[in-house]
C-alpha cells in the first residue's frame, strides 16, 4: 500500500494469487513448470541457434522460425519465472511497474507471434503453390523486411494498452487471482472505470487475431487443395500431417486468444479459466520448437552436422 488519496489509499503492490490455493501443490507445480520452463528455453533457443549455425537454414522458412522461437521464449520468459517465485513464496509482492512491465513483454511477444505465424503460412502457401516463383515472391531480404515489421508492430501495439492502463489507479483491493499480471484482471481491481481500456482490448484484439487467422487458414486451405491435386499418396500423407500438427498449434493459441481477448465486455467478464491462458502463455512455447521442427528432415540434418562438429 502507499500514499493516501483522501480516504483511499493506492495499491502500489500486488499478490498474485497463482494457480492454485492448496499449499500442498506448490512444491509439485514448482518442479513441473520449472521443467516445462527449461525444456521451453532449451528448445527454442537451441533452434535460433540452430539455424545461425547452419548455412542450408538461411531461408526464408527458417528466417521465420527462428522469430518464432525468439517469440516464444520471450513469451515464456515474461511469465514462467515470476510464477515460479510465487509457487515459494506467496506472501512475494510484485509492483504495479513490474506488473506493467510483465504485461507489456507478454503482449509484444503474443502480437509477434500472431503476424509471425500469418508470414510462416505465406511462406508456405507460395512454396508449395508456386515454387517456380517462390526465389522471386520470397527473397531472403523481402522475409527479413516482413520480419521486422512483426517485431515493431508487436512493440508499439502494447504501449497504446499501456498508456490507457497508466489512467487507472487501483485502491480497493492488492490481490490478483492469477498467476500473472493479466490484464483484464487488473481492470477489475481499478478504482476508476476501464471501459475505455476494455473496449481498446475487444478492438485491436479484433483486428488483430482475426483477420490473421482467417490469413492463416485460407493459406492452409488453398495448400491442401493444391497436395489433393499434385502430390503422390506418400507426399500427401506427409504433406497433411505437417499441415495437421501446424494448424493444430495455430488453434490452440488463437482460439484461446480470442476466447479471453475478443468479446463484449471482456474487461468486465467473470474470472477466465486459468487453463485457456495457459495454453498461450505456456504450453504452445514449449511445443512449437518440436511441432515446427520435429518433422522437418532439413532441421533434422542440420542437427546432426552441428552435432558431429
């Protein structure tokens, strides 16, 4: 708590409630995000890596996955550790300038990764629907260019949140039933009324994810109408189940998105299943790495070259 505002005092410092309010979970919960944490960065950051190393991934796929993975870790980053602080120590205070700050890194990563993923489908439609022009339509530089654009779009969309947030004071309440500064649950702990940051959230929340889903799935669509009509057995049955584990990444993180992020009065919704934000904050960075790359013979290859030098 800190100075006071005629009878109110304002809420400087939060309690983050985590996930759960049995004590005997902590410990559990602790070890198993710890190690989903490490597994997260290991491979995420060992395919950056990856592909710097090798000269065969200097192309515009990889260019591509290897935002992605930075993404993820970022992502990652700005939430898991500060949980697991709270899983052992509850009474652990965190202050409305680092709150703002966990959101502000979240939201730049989650806006990256959502145009990142619209470039990685692009990127495929043209090499599967038009390979003969795909050096031309998807050069090495025209990809660096895309990717910066995902990167300063994802700074800046979050400052406009963040402006709006700096207007609100919080002097009801200092508990955050979360396990991050999440900002919806912020509005709710505000003395004044976030309607504005509300709807700012449903608007750009709207215009962002859906239009690059629905980018991502005709992408998709028109690739797999194009391997029905070209490919052998074998290539389709390879061709759709890396579509398959693609799409079903692309799912999961939209669909959760645009469950807490994109609708009426959201701002003002009951307590969101901590499941759903999950899902984006923490499993699909630990998956993409594997679900990108696993199936992928020339990440494969260039594992094993950097492995036997």
């Amino acid at each position: 708590m800190d100075i006071s505002e005629g009878n109110k005092t304002l809420v400087t410092e939060f309690v983050l409630t985590g996930l759960t309010d049995r004590p005997w979970l902590h410990v559990l919960f602790f070890v198993v995000f710890l190690v989903v944490y490490l597994i997260t960065m290991v491979g995420n950051l060992g395919l950056i890596v990856l592909i710097w190393k090798d000269p065969h991934l200097h192309m515009p796929m990889y260019l591509f996955l290897g935002g992605l993975a930075f993404s993820d870790a970022c992502t990652s980053t700005s939430i898991t550790p500060r949980m697991l602080v709270n899983f052992l120590d509850k009474t652990a205070m965190i202050s409305l300038a680092e709150c703002i700050t966990q959101f502000y890194f979240f939201a730049s990563s989650a806006t990256t990764e959502c145009f990142l993923l619209v470039m990685m489908a692009y990127d495929r439609y043209v090499a599967i629907c038009n390979p003969l022009l795909y050096p031309v339509m998807m050069s090495n530089k025209l990809s660096a260019q895309l990717l910066s654009i995902s990167y300063v779009i994802g700074f800046l969309h979050p400052l406009v949140h963040v402006s709006l947030l700096l207007r609100l004071t919080f002097c009801r309440f200092n508990i955050i039933h979360y396990f991050y500064c999440e900002i919806l649950q912020l509005f709710k702990i505000s003395c004044n009324g976030p309607s504005i940051n509300a709807l700012m959230i449903f608007i750009f929340g709207a215009f962002i994810q859906i239009p690059t889903l629905m980018t991502i799935i005709i992408s998709y669509t028109r690739m797999l109408f194009d391997i029905l009509k070209k490919k052998s057995e074998k290539g389709r049955s390879k061709a759709f189940s890396t579509c398959s584990a693609h799409l079903l990444s692309v799912s999961l993180y939209y669909g959760t998105l645009i469950f807490m992020y994109v609708r009426p009065a959201s701002g003002l919704a009951e307590d969101p299943d901590k499941v759903y934000s999950l899902f984006y904050t923490i499993i699909i960075p630990l998956l993409n790495p594997f679900i990108y790359s696993l199936r992928n013979k020339e990440v494969m290859h260039a594992l094993r070259r950097v492995i036997r030098k």
